[in-house]
C-alpha cells in the first residue's frame, strides 16, 4: 500500500470492528472512508473505500464474517463484502437523520441501526426491507450501543441508562445514574455489565442485572476517558483517555495492568480477548497484547509440589506466615545453617528437617492446587504471528521480565543452598 493511502486514514479513525475470527479489522474514518485491514501482516486486503460522504459512527462485522456495515452521519448503511471491499448492495436510505450505530443479528442477514431522531430500524440486509421500527428516549449527550447479538440496545444519558428490546422493541431496564456525565460506554458480551467513562476521569462499572455499580470505580486516570470496551472473556477493561493512553485495567482486582501504549483513536478486543486493536500513528492496525488476569503485580507464589525440600525461616518469619516471595528478592543467606547442623557445612538434623516439612506441607498442597486450576482456566490466546510481550505493543522496545520459575528449579536451588 502506498503512503499517499495511508496517509489517508491517519489520525482520523472513527470506528472500528474486528472480524469474528480475529484476523481483520475494518476502520471507519471521520472522512466517510472505510479500509479494511488483515491485522497480522498490517495491510489493506483492498484499497480503501469512499463509503459515505461525512463521518462514519460505527462498523460492524456479520457474525459469519462475511459482510461488513457501516453507518454514517449521511444518514445511510452501506454493506459491504469482507474478502473484496466490494459494495454488495445500494446504501440503505431509510433513516433520516445521521446513524449513530449499528450492528449485525446472529442471522447475520438481520441489521439493527439507531440514527440521532431516537428511531431505530430492523431490517433485512439482502433487501432493505424494514421489518421493525420503534422510537427510543434520548437527549442531545446520549451514549448508545448494541450487544453483540444485536437485540438488545443500550443508551446512557445525564438521568440514566435505559435498555431495550430489539426484537419486542420493549424497554426492558431502566437504572438512575448519578454524578458526572458519561462521555462512553462498553457493554459486556452477557449485556450483565457495562462501563462507562465518566467526566471525573473515573471508570464505573455497572451490574446490570442488580441495578447497582458492581465493584468500586477504576480510577488512576489523570484525563477524560475517550473510548471504553470489556472484553468478551469479562476479565479486563480498557480505555483510551484524552491523553492517548491505553489503559488496561483487571476486573478483578480494579487495577490497571498496562498503560504503554498510545492511541487518540477507538479499541477493539480479538474475540479471544488476547489482544487490543486500535490505530497506530501510521494509521494501520496496532496490537496490545491483553496482560494474563488476576494481576498480582510481581508477587509470586512458589507453585511446588508436596516434595520434601530443606528449607530455613527467613529473618522475622513466623510460622503462621505464607509461603510467598516478591520478584526480584534476593535469596536470605544462610547464616544459621552451621548452628542448626552442629556441624559446619552439613544440613541441619532430621529434627530440624522433620519440623520445616511439616510446617509447609499445607502450604505446598494447597500452592500445588492452585496451580491446577490457573492451568485450567488458562484462556486459549489466538496464535497472532506480529504478537508481542503481553502489556507491550507491537513495535515497542520489550523489556526483559522474570521467568516463572519451575518447581524442579526452586527445589534444586534450596537444595543447593543448603550444602
């Protein structure tokens, strides 16, 4: 692709959408032009689309991954083929007023669009006929989005935030919102959740089906936040804030994992939910490699299996204390190993031995369990060929990190350390 098409679509991405499989992205542009992207090579599969004559809202993927919609303030959705670029129909017209946003059924042939006049339309992709058509409540600062499934539709606004129906095209929740305004929203894949970035700089999730905020708010956040997406695995958060840092933040734990890359533009999480895609300052597809949750920061545990080991107290331990160190400790030395032993050079007695075995046994059961399940619940990563260190962006200088270190490592080294 020439730099003439890239500069095309620099600085001036709207919106944007990752195929179902993971490996395209489509990037809508505030000049009503649409490039479709294969994220691992970071290439056009065609050369970029005049779709719309001013700013495109929201893109969207067809479940099968075969099409593509996009919808504009020109008050149309064009459709468009994922593999060609090629337009598959004439732009649908029936809205009159600029579309907010769109999204595709699980049909992936049913389309669901929302313009400014609060009126949302379901209608049939390969025809253009309208099926449904039912008008919602909003005001002029309104946030809206769909569920991945499209049948439901979500609007935040100063009062509240308010759910509907696409296929009853019934309102189905409404929830009081208090304090600052919401300036954007991401909706979890189960509709259970929703993020909004709020004007104090704050992130504040929400549990839908409680009709509460779920956990306290993400906060660490010096600017306004710009863009907000959950993860379809539900564990992270991200963001993009006025100062164009990407903020990945733990659901778990409401700490924010990684924050070293920028992006003034929108993110979107791989169906995976491995990786982060967003513009990059060429304005072709950058990747953030999504940070394994729970973040303990470095604190590690010593996954051991129940092996006798030697192992001595370290200075100011307790018996009632966990088996548990921090990345980068330095190992204690020795100095009571001569007096334990009566014997310079020899490992303690088996009095000794006997007593620090028995102390950690329960510790290393229930570390050794623990490893079980991590591994079980270990999500599967999509096997990205550009990928980089999990917290770093493709292109960025990767720092060195500590290796996980393996039992038999651990139990060599005490062991050592004892002769």
């Amino acid at each position: 692709m020439s730099d003439p098409q890239v500069g095309d679509a620099r600085d001036n991405v709207t919106s944007l959408s990752i195929s179902p499989d993971g490996k395209q992205a489509t990037f809508g542009a505030i000049d009503g032009s649409l490039t479709i992207w294969d994220i691992d090579h970071r290439r056009c599969i065609c050369a970029p689309i005049t779709a719309h004559h001013s700013i495109i809202n929201s893109v969207c993927y067809s479940a099968d991954g075969h099409l593509i919609a996009s919808a504009s303030d020109d008050q149309t959705v064009g459709l468009w083929e994922a593999t060609t670029g090629q337009s598959q129909q004439n732009p649908f017209t029936s809205h009159e007023d600029g579309i907010l946003t769109i999204g595709f059924m699980t049909d992936s042939r049913t389309i669901v669009s929302l313009s400014r006049d609060e009126v949302v339309l379901v209608w049939k992709a390969t025809t253009g006929k309208v099926e449904r058509q039912f008008r919602i409540s909003m005001d002029a600062r309104s946030l809206a989005t769909l569920s991945n499934d499209g049948e439901k539709l979500l609007a935040a606004h100063r009062r509240g935030i308010r759910i509907w129906n696409t296929v009853t095209m019934e309102s189905i929740k409404a929830i009081s919102l208090e304090g600052p305004m919401a300036l954007c929203v991401g909706l979890s894949k189960d509709t259970a959740k929703v993020a909004l970035g709020m004007a104090d700089n704050s992130i504040r999730l929400w549990d839908l089906e409680n009709d509460e905020v779920g956990w306290p708010h993400l906060e660490g956040g010096t600017e306004l936040p710009l863009y907000v997406a959950w993860s379809p695995d539900g564990r992270t958060v991200s963001s993009v804030a006025q100062n164009a840092t990407l903020r990945v933040w733990s659901v778990e734990s409401r700490q924010y994992m990684s924050e070293g890359c920028h992006t003034m533009g929108p993110i979107a999480y791989s169906p995976s939910s491995s990786f982060i895609v967003f513009p990059g300052d060429d304005g072709s597809p950058d990747v953030l490699e999504v940070p394994q949750t729970p973040h303990l920061s470095s604190t590690f545990l010593l996954n051991l299996p129940t092996t006798a080991v030697f192992m001595h107290h370290a200075a100011g331990a307790t018996e009632t204390e966990p088996l548990c160190g921090v990345s980068g400790d330095v190992p204690t030395a020795n100095t009571q190993h001569a007096e334990l032993s009566g014997e310079p050079g020899r490992p303690p007695g088996r009095k000794i031995f006997s007593r620090i075995i028995g102390f950690f046994s329960p510790a290393l059961r229930r570390l050794s369990i623990r490893e079980e399940e991590s591994g079980a619940n270990a999500p599967a990563t999509y096997e990205n060929p550009a990928a980089v260190a999990p917290g770093t962006c493709r292109g960025m200088p990767q720092q060195s990190h500590m290796l996980p270190l393996s039992s038999d490592v651990v139990i060599l080294f005490l062991f050592l350390s004892l002769n």
